[in-house]
C-alpha cells in the first residue's frame, strides 16, 4: 500500500510535471471508484492543474477554480504518468486495471490503476477536501506532527503500538510497511501498548518515526513513478525480510500473521531476544 513518503514522491513529482498544463479530459473507466458526482468530472475540462498536495495518504491534485481531485490509492492503486498516450480515443469501461485517465493538452497525462479483484481505490472531486470523509477524520501528520502533538495522539487512544500507529484517525501517513520499519528503528515491540510507553520511550518514537518517513521521503523525492515502489523495497530493514538477518544485530527477522495482513520484527533488536506468538488471540510478548 503506498503511504506517506509515496504520495509525498507522487505529489512532488506531479508539481513538477503537470503543474501549469490545461487539462483536456478526465475520463472514469471504473465508475465504482468515482464516490462523488457534483461536481461533474467534466468541470475539469479546460482548468490548469495548479497544486499537488498530500494529506496523510491520500493525494491531492489541485485545479485552478479550487477544484480538487482527491485519491485514496488503497492497497493495490498506483499513479502512472505518460508522456503520450497511444490513443486519443476514450477508453471504456471494462475490467482492465485503469481506474481513471487524466489526459492534458501537451499530449502527456496520467492513469490511476488498481490490480487485483479487491477494488478500493476512491476518487473524490470536490472543492474542499474536507468533504472527503477519510480526509476529514485524519489526525496529525506523522511527518511534520512534533513531540507533543505526536504523544498526545497516541495516549488518546490506548491500544497495542502497530495498531495505534497505523490509525489515520490517531496519526496521518503510516501505514503496515512504515510502521514495521519505525517500531524496528524505536527498538520498540509491535505489541507494547501506548499508555505504557514511558517519556523517554515516546521521544524515540518521535525521533524514529521522523527519521524513517524524512529518509524515505528523501529518497524518494526526484524518482519517475514507476520507480517508487522498487524505492521503497531497497530501504527496508525488516518488512517484508522475514527469515533475512537483521541489518542491525544479526537476528533473524520473524513474522507475526494475522487474517489479511502481516508484521516483521527483529526479536533482539525490539522484543528483548523473545519471539511473539504467530496468532492474534494469543498470549503476546509484550
């Protein structure tokens, strides 16, 4: 699922690209992944893109007229830009993987694509984009949020640390990769809970959670879409690496699996050498 420093990538790289060019047509080729009808996507027709913003995980591009294409990439979208598309003709809906095509007047454009049968991806045109719900609800963002912003959203909600780090309602941005690599970097358990975490404990926290998401928004920043997601899988130290040794200590990274997702920890590094119990319901190390 991209998270912070993808779409921070995605919304630097269209400021970069798209910024200034007049926009000739905004086609929806899966119409499940439209959540608003007024405004039209036809409004978009003939404005400029002016902006592309981030807020949490969600991605913001911005028309002159304060118009604001607003999408959720969900756990399998992505962004593509083309420099030219082979056709001119409008595409059908059908079930190939576009979602949406945004084509702009030097020829060049984007699609927004969503793989697999799970279709989440949402797109919102509105004038606010505090009218789309998942926006609305976010609370500060994980990057910019400083320490006592960061320790007050935690403490409010009491719960085992993945859990409570990944909430957007709780903290903007992180999601299961990031919040893997943060826990690593705090040498903190997945499933220590937040009322107990101790000041000095949140202050590492602070600082991991900063330095993890500013390193991969840095290297992130600059690289063509396509490029990110193999970004992102070059700075990772234990998601994703179960049964590789930890970068840090040496130990083997383990697993914990729940029904549709999954953690990676490094045992020495954030459990005091103690591996936690494979199954949500278990007695869990903490």
């Amino acid at each position: 699922m991209p998270e912070l420093p993808e779409v921070e990538a995605l919304a630097g790289y269209l400021r970069q690209r798209a910024v200034g060019r007049r926009v000739e047509r905004l086609e929806a080729v899966a119409i499940s992944a439209l959540k608003t009808y007024d405004p039209a996507l036809t409004a978009v027709t003939g404005r400029s893109v002016t902006d592309a913003r981030r807020h949490g995980k969600f991605l913001d591009v911005v028309f002159d007229g304060d118009l604001h294409l607003v999408v959720h990439l969900a756990r399998a979208g992505w962004l593509h830009y083309r420099e030219a598309f082979a056709s001119t003709v409008p595409l059908r809906p059908g079930k190939g993987p576009i979602a949406l095509r945004a084509r702009l007047d030097d020829g060049s454009g984007f699609d927004l694509t969503e793989a697999g049968t799970q279709k989440k991806l949402a797109v919102y045109l509105v004038t606010d984009p505090q009218a789309v719900p998942g926006v609305a609800k976010l609370g500060p963002d994980a990057l910019s949020a400083d320490l006592a912003a960061f320790a007050g959203a935690l403490r409010s909600r009491r719960g085992q640390l993945k859990g409570v780090l990944t909430d957007q309602a709780v903290l903007a941005g992180v999601g299961n990769a990031y919040s893997d690599e943060i826990l690593h970097a705090a040498k903190l358990s997945p499933f220590a809970l937040t009322d107990r975490l101790t000041d000095d404990q949140m202050a590492t926290l602070h600082a991991a959670t900063r330095r993890v998401l500013g390193d991969a928004v840095t290297r992130s920043l600059g690289q063509r879409a396509a490029e990110l997601k193999g970004e992102k899988r070059s700075g990772l130290k234990v998601h994703a690496r179960t049964g590789l040794p930890c970068p840090v200590c040496g130990d083997t990274v383990r697993e914990v699996s729940f029904a549709d997702s999954s953690l990676q920890y490094c045992p020495t590094c954030q459990t005091g050498g103690k591996p936690l119990a494979d199954r949500r319901l278990s007695r869990l190390v903490r």
